[in-house]
C-alpha cells in the first residue's frame, strides 16, 4: 500500500497581488509561516521522499518540508501548476481585457468554452495527470509527500475518481467546488491489493488545514 500526502504551497506572491505574475512568484512571509507548520505536522508521517513541481513557491514549499523530515527532494514537471495564456502575464486582475480572456479560458477547461489560444488546454492537463498518476503508481516508496499546485491537485483527484476517460463535464465540479487551501494536507492511497473496488485509490481527507490554525 502506498499513501501520498499531497501539499499546496504556501500563500504566493500571486495568491496575496494584484497582477497575473510574468514571473514565478516566490512565497510571502505568511506563506514561509505556512509551510513550516506544514513541515512539523509531515515530520510525524515519515515521509521517504518528497516529489515536488519545480516552481519557486513549491520549491520553497518542498525545501521546508525536507528541512524538518530530512526526506530527499525530487524535482519533476509532471506535477506543476497550468500554464497560462501568455498575453495576460504581467496584467492587473482586474483589468478588463484580462479578465475577460482568463474567463474564457478557465471555461474551456471544465467544457463551458472553447479556447484556441495559448495556455494549457483540458486534454494536456488531463494527459498529465495520467502520466502523474502512472509515475506514482510505480515509486517504490510506501510513504510519499507530493508538493503541487492547487488547480493540479484538482485534476489529478478528478482523474483518480473518474479514470482515464474523464470528460470535462465530470471534471467542471472539481475546478469550482473542491476549495485547496494554502499549505494544506491531503491524504490518498493507493492499494494494489484492494481489487474489491471500481478503483485502487482512494482519498482519505482532503485539504486539511486544521495545522494552520493559529497562522
């Protein structure tokens, strides 16, 4: 039996600004407070490796967690945020003509839109998560933490449940109503000896937040 301990990085640059950053946004100080209590609360789970997406805000996030379990850190992309359309890097929020393509984009993800511009599309976010999914499958570690972003969270738990057919209709309920909190704990395991069930993963709890509370 595997169990994957699945973490959103600490409160970013990007969550707490105003602007879509052009570059990759480093933690807040809120965020280092995060994840450090992120950290103590792992040190007890004795994770035997930590995988993380590269990005700066995990990176930070997953080097946090190392530093209080002495687990190693393996760095892939499979797990890293979506990738947005270019042309609203670098805009305010809140300005009109990004507002209006990030609307239509993030539609086109869950099957309200169609999108024909830059940026990650359903199908290569969903192939991802396959891959992902195989990748973790196939580590030979019982005891994993997985350091990521909160819309890939959402995509790979929607994978998990619904298998590798999943349509973005099945998929438009987890990119709106499943909440990721900043330095949150999610719990999956993976038993290859359960074959009782339609699937051999299953999620345990979901965005504990509760080690944040005083933060």
């Amino acid at each position: 039996m595997k169990t994957i301990y699945l973490v959103r990085h600490g409160e970013s640059v990007f969550n707490a600004g105003t602007h879509f950053e052009k570059k990759e946004a480093p933690l807040t100080a809120k965020g280092k407070l995060q994840v450090q209590a992120t950290a103590k609360r792992l040190n007890a789970m004795t994770p035997q490796v930590i995988i993380a997406s590269p990005l700066a805000r995990t990176k930070e996030t997953a080097e946090a967690i190392a530093k209080e379990t002495g687990a190693a850190i393996e760095y892939t992309p499979l797990f890293a945020e979506r990738a947005f359309p270019q042309e609203i890097l670098g805009l305010k929020r809140d300005e009109e003509s990004a507002m209006r393509i990030e609307d239509q984009w993030t539609r086109s993800l869950d099957g309200r839109a169609e999108w024909d511009g830059a940026g990650d599309t359903f199908e290569m976010l969903r192939d991802r998560a396959d891959d992902a999914i195989e990748y973790l499958e196939t580590r030979p570690e019982e005891t994993i933490v997985l350091v990521t972003h909160g819309y890939f969270m959402r995509i790979l738990l929607a994978r998990v449940l619904f298998g590798a057919k999943m349509t973005r209709e099945q998929f438009a309920p987890f990119a709106w109503g499943l909440r990721v909190g900043n330095a949150s704990i999610s719990k999956l395991v993976y038993d290859i000896e359960d074959d009782s069930h339609w699937s051999l993963w299953h999620l345990e709890f979901w965005s504990d937040c509760s080690h944040l509370e005083n933060i």
